[in-house]
C-alpha cells in the first residue's frame, strides 16, 4: 500500500468502527480525502512508516477492535500495536480451535448461555466482559444464535451493552469462519 492508501484505509477503518452509520464494506472502504489535503497533512509521515508494514490494514483493523479510537501515531511506532496485531492474527489463524476452547467455559444448556434475566447481561457477555472468551467467539456466537435483535431489545438502555453492540455489529462482518464446522461443533458440544 502506498501511504495515501494507507490514509485512505485508516480513515475508513476508524469511520467503521467509531460511526454507527459508515459500513466498511457498504462503501468498499471508500472515504473522501484527496492526495493534496494528504500531502498537507502534518502526520503524513506515520502513514509512511504505516506503509512499510507487511499487513498494514490487518494491523489497523486488529488495532481498532482493541481501542476504536486509537490514533495513527500509536499503531505506527507503539510496540504494543504489533503485538495487538501478532494476538489477532493467532486468533484468526485458530477461530475453530480458539471457540472450541471457549464453548467450556459456556453454561452446559446452550440456551442458557444467551437469556437475559433481570436486566443482567447474560453469561455469554458477563464471559466476554470478564476477558474468558475471545471478541471472535462472541461475535460468532451472537451471529449463530440470532440472539443481537433480542438482547438489544432487553438491554437498550445499558452503557456497557451500548459499545458492546457497536463492536459486534462492525466486527462480525470481518470475521472469516466456517459456519457449518462451528454450527456442528456447536452441536456436538451441546448435544453430550
């Protein structure tokens, strides 16, 4: 990628994940910027560094999950970005394996894992919440389950469900999973 891509990536990236109504990949990742207000810019050069990165989108991305506002000059010279960036991609490179691990620590009837009862979030989120599941896992679960529409329903005026479901919404779409292998591990899992 050339720096005013990389530009142009970030700037769609963060739109993303910090603006309910911008889509990533309703728009392709298309954002408005010209290569003039770029070369103006007085960070240009952490997009330059940027660049240079092997995976430079996949270490935004990570980045963004992590902290939706983090800023250029962190994900181009903080040692903490790559390894954000090397914990994402182990992930990513193991969701089958990483969900299998998790669906231990999930409650033994699989319903009972999504119920919201008194307004208490249920043990799927609590699981996430308490950093015991990956981001990936609760993602995939709530994609499978279809519960997204119901806890919003009964968790409409929680804070912490309110970036919870933000992060769900813009990741999930990122997240390349085999939903047959999950949905019969899921069965497999649940039905012992």
């Amino acid at each position: 990628m050339t720096p005013f891509e990389t530009y142009k990536d970030y700037l769609s990236l963060k739109n993303h994940f910090n603006s309910p109504g911008y889509d990533y990949f309703k728009y392709k990742g298309k954002v408005s910027g010209s290569i003039g207000s770029f070369n103006k810019r007085k960070d240009k050069f952490f997009f330059e560094k940027m660049a240079k990165h092997k995976d430079a989108h996949n270490l935004m991305l990570a980045n963004f999950i992590q902290n939706p506002k983090c800023w250029i000059r962190e994900l181009a010279y903080d040692e903490s970005a790559e390894q954000i960036y090397l914990n994402w991609l182990k992930r990513s490179q193991s969701l089958t394996y990483m969900v299998s691990g998790d669906l231990k620590k999930l409650e033994e009837k699989f319903n009972e894992n999504f119920i919201v009862r008194d307004n208490q979030h249920p043990v799927l989120l609590k699981l996430f919440c308490s950093d015991s599941i990956s981001v990936e896992t609760l993602c995939i679960l709530v994609d499978i389950s279809r519960c997204f529409k119901h806890w919003d329903k009964e968790l409409n005026d929680d804070v912490v469900w309110t970036d919870i479901k933000l992060l769900i919404k813009k990741y999930t779409p990122f997240i390349k999973y085999d939903r047959e292998k999950i949905q019969k591990l899921l069965i497999d899992f649940f039905s012992v």
